[in-house]
C-alpha cells in the first residue's frame, strides 16, 4: 500500500506546524537543517504512530527514516508491506 497525497499532506502540515515554517520542500532534510532537532523526532514519531496506526519498533529508529516527508512516505510504504 503506498501513502497517499493526503497522508503526505499530513505528515508535511504535521512538521510545518510544529517548526512555524511556511513552506517545506518534501526532501528537504529537516535535521541536517536544523529545522528540527532529536526531541522534536520523539513528537514526530509519536504523530506517525497514532496518525497512521503503525508501530514503531527499535530496528526502526535510524534518523534516515524520518528525516523527510519523502523519508517518512518510503517507511510507512515500507511498514504496510
């Protein structure tokens, strides 16, 4: 099952609202950036796990996999599989 517009849409609105940006780019990297920072990861991973009802798990916890809306997409594609 892939993620939809509507999910991407989400997970965007969800990382702009809570870092007070205008505007992100879907492969913008928001740590390397600085836009975020690792307390910030534990909301988002928070936001991914009741919003698309799946379970984040240890193995699952590598900064690559959130640290994009494209990244989040690919491991939530990655986690209905």
């Amino acid at each position: 099952m892939t993620v939809d517009a509507a999910e991407a849409t989400a997970i965007s609105n969800f990382i702009m609202e809570s870092c007070d940006l205008a505007q992100l780019a879907d492969d913008c990297d928001i740590f390397e950036t600085r836009i975020a920072n690792s307390l910030f990861s534990i909301e988002l991973m928070t936001f991914i796990e009741s919003e698309f009802s799946v379970k984040i798990m240890t193995a699952d916890l590598g900064m690559s996999n959130f640290n994009s809306v494209n990244a989040i997409e690919r491991f939530l594609e990655r986690k209905r599989v």
